[in-house]
C-alpha cells in the first residue's frame, strides 16, 4: 500500500460506483484532496476509461490520470454476494458518488434509501444526464447530451457553420466540479446540523446550464437569443482572437477602457486611444469590425513572440494559442507545478497535471496513479468484515477480482 491520505479531506472515506468521467472524475477531486476513494469496478475489464485513447502497455494513459490515489476494488454488482460487499463498505464510508442511469442501483439493493438506512450520515452524489426526478430521469445521457440541453453548444463555433465541441469532456467535468462541491457542502451540513446525510442530485445539463451567463435573463427580459459568434465576445470590444505574421494565432483581451487606450498606443493608434467616441465600451461596440480590423492588421504584419513582447510592455492581456507541447514548455506551468511525474506500472514515468487549486497549508497531492484493476480488492473486502473464504468464493465465481497492488 502506498503512503497514507494527506491533505484536507484525510479521514473522510469515499465509495466510487461509476465509470468514465462525471462521477470518477468528482471522486478523484476528493482524492486529490486526502480523501480515501474505493472504486468499485466490474471484474471483466473495469472501467471502460482504461481502455479509452492512448495506451501503455494495455492500460490507457488517462486512466493514470483519472485513478490517482484511488483503491481499486473489482466487484460485479449484479452479483447478490457483490452487492452484499457493496452494501458492507458503504456502510462506513462518509460519501458515495455514482454514475448510472437513475434506478440502476437501487435494481442492486444500492440506492439511497438501503444505504442510508445503513448509515445514516451518508452523503450521496448522483450525477446522470437529467437528474433523479423529472420526465426526462430515465433517459440516458453523457456530456455531450448535457452540453447540448444546457445550451453550450449552441454557442460554441462559428456563426455560419454547425455547433462544434469544445473539445474535451466539458459536460462532465462540470457537472464531476458541481458534485464534489456538493459533496463538500453536504458533509459541512452534516458537521453543525444534526450528523444527517442527504442526496447531491446533479445533473449534466443543469451543471453547463449553470454557467451560462447572462443567457437566461437577457432571454426573459429582451427575448434576445444569443447565438454562436467564433472567438470574439460579442458586446465587449475588443476581446478576440487575432492571426499572426507567422501562422499563430494571439487571444486578446483589452475591452477596459483604460487597457483598450493602451492597445493603441502599443500599435501606433494613439489618436483611437484619445478618441473621445471609443473610451467606452459602447463606443467602441459601434465600431467592432473596425477595430478589430485594425488590430488584425498590426499583429499580422508581426510574428507571435514579437506581439506579445510589445503587448507585455503595454500590459494589455494576451496569450498565444497554447497546444500541448507550448503548455509543458511553459515556464509558468512548470513554476506552479503543474506537471507531476509519477512511476508506471512495469516501468517508466508519466506527467500528469497537477493539483488545482493551491492549498497554502493543506495542498492536494498524488500519491500514486491509478491502480491495477481490483490492487485493492482483498484488502477492502476484509476491512468490511468479509472472510477469504468469501472473497475466494466471489472471486472462484466471477463475481469479484483480486489483483497484485
């Protein structure tokens, strides 16, 4: 077993039942943070994220990323005696998290009302694509479902052309932040208010819903529907994305007056930065094409290094178009640890991103990457009470795992 919990959440012990992202992703913010998580995976190839995009040696390079400081426990939860496991550890955990389809575990004898009749101080997160309730609950859904019903799709791409992804998993981590912040403050809840626990119900589209904005009101007020418009920030000028004499491409943001005024004294406009018409952001909306016309012209007559280095100076807020290999050649990244090198099974190391946010006394840490399927099996299961006779006798059935840590 690797070193023991560290962090904040130390002490409060957590049962994973999900896969893929949303609720194995929310349980890993709480690992990262102390917390001790046992996953509970199916015995015939795990959670399916170990197979998913890139491998080492027959194990996916996100799943390192995505168990992290996690037990591994391989039960099938269809299995009466599985279940009766299950039910064993939950009733001394302090947090569930889960991920079905509502009213798949409670068909398990793993819902809510069997497990908090167990231990009554449960917190249970249930993240799925429409929450527990409603016309919709019993539909399936992933993120991308809950993107588009949130209403982030509609916004994302360019005005004349198809809504586009944003290009990772966006709905799911999301609604995985929304869990673990429930999850927090349920446990808080539950500290100075009686012991109790209580469901976090989340759903996909109310996690991206959430973060719409202005969307609603604007909706409600002035019917105004907003729409895609490509990389600028429509109504607030100029904030948009400008090519560069190289082929790069520099996000820039200078929509405060006072920062639009030293744009253009940076790119040799000083009488735009003195024009009384521009220095406020309604003027300055009037006159958008202009603008950014201009702003184009100066950084595509420049190559990218050069824009940012006068920009810096000027202190106008910009950014090149980081892909993956500008992020770890980044000095900043690396000053702020962002990069966090751990050994791989058989070996060989691996970087995987670093904690977020940065605790001054009590910081997030990974202790180890994530395990092979069912490392932690034996162990778990014998803490929760059950003899090896038991456990061979899941494991002789199929209906559990055990592997070597």
């Amino acid at each position: 077993m690797s070193a023991p919990a560290a962090g904040p959440l130390a002490g409060v012990r957590v049962l994973e039942m999900g896969t893929l992202i949303a609720g194995p992703f929310c349980a890993r913010l709480l690992a990262e943070f102390g917390a001790e998580v046992i996953k509970v995976e199916a015995p015939d190839g795990g959670d399916p994220l170990r197979s998913w995009r890139r491998m080492h040696q027959g194990t996916s390079l996100w799943w390192f990323a995505q168990g992290r400081n996690k037990r591994s426990v391989a039960l099938d939860l269809r299995d009466p005696g599985a279940q009766d496991a299950a039910r064993r550890i939950a009733a001394d955990v302090d947090v569930v998290v889960e991920n079905f389809r509502p009213g798949t575990l409670e068909r398990w004898g793993l819902g809510w009302e069997r497990l908090s009749a167990l231990n009554p101080g449960l917190v249970m997160v249930r993240l799925s694509g429409y929450g527990q309730t409603g016309p919709y609950r019993d539909r399936p859904g992933f993120g991308a479902i809950g993107e588009a019903m949130g209403g982030l799709r509609h916004l994302t791409g360019e005005p004349d052309r198809p809504p586009v992804r944003v290009g990772v998993s966006i709905g799911d981590s999301i609604a995985a932040l929304y869990g673990a912040f429930g999850a927090l403050a349920a446990l808080r809840n539950r500290e100075v208010n009686g012991g109790r626990g209580q469901v976090v119900d989340v759903a996909l589209y109310e996690a991206v819903f959430g973060l719409m904005e202005s969307l609603l009101p604007e909706y409600d007020a002035q019917g105004f529907v907003r729409g895609r418009t490509g990389a600028a920030l429509p109504g607030i000028v100029p904030s948009n994305t400008y090519p560069t004499g190289d082929g790069r491409f520099v996000v820039i943001g200078a929509n405060a007056d006072a920062i639009f005024r030293r744009l253009m004294d940076a790119i040799g406009r000083p009488d735009l930065a003195q024009d009384p018409a521009l220095a406020r952001n309604e003027g300055r909306v009037a006159r958008t094409a202009e603008i950014d016309g201009l702003i184009a012209a100066w950084t595509g007559a420049r190559p990218i290094d050069e824009v940012l280095r006068v920009l810096e100076a000027a202190e106008v807020p910009a950014s090149r178009i980081y892909d993956i290999a500008d992020i770890v050649r980044d000095p900043q990244y690396a000053a702020r640890g962002m990069f966090e090198r751990v050994a791989l099974p058989g070996g060989g190391s691996v970087a995987l991103p670093g904690i977020v946010p940065k605790l001054s006394g009590t910081p997030g840490s990974t202790r180890w990457p994530g395990p092979p399927l069912g490392a932690h099996t034996r162990e778990v299961l014998r803490a929760a009470g059950l003899a090896d006779a038991d456990i061979d006798a899941l494991v002789a059935r199929g209906a559990a795992a055990c592997a070597a840590p």
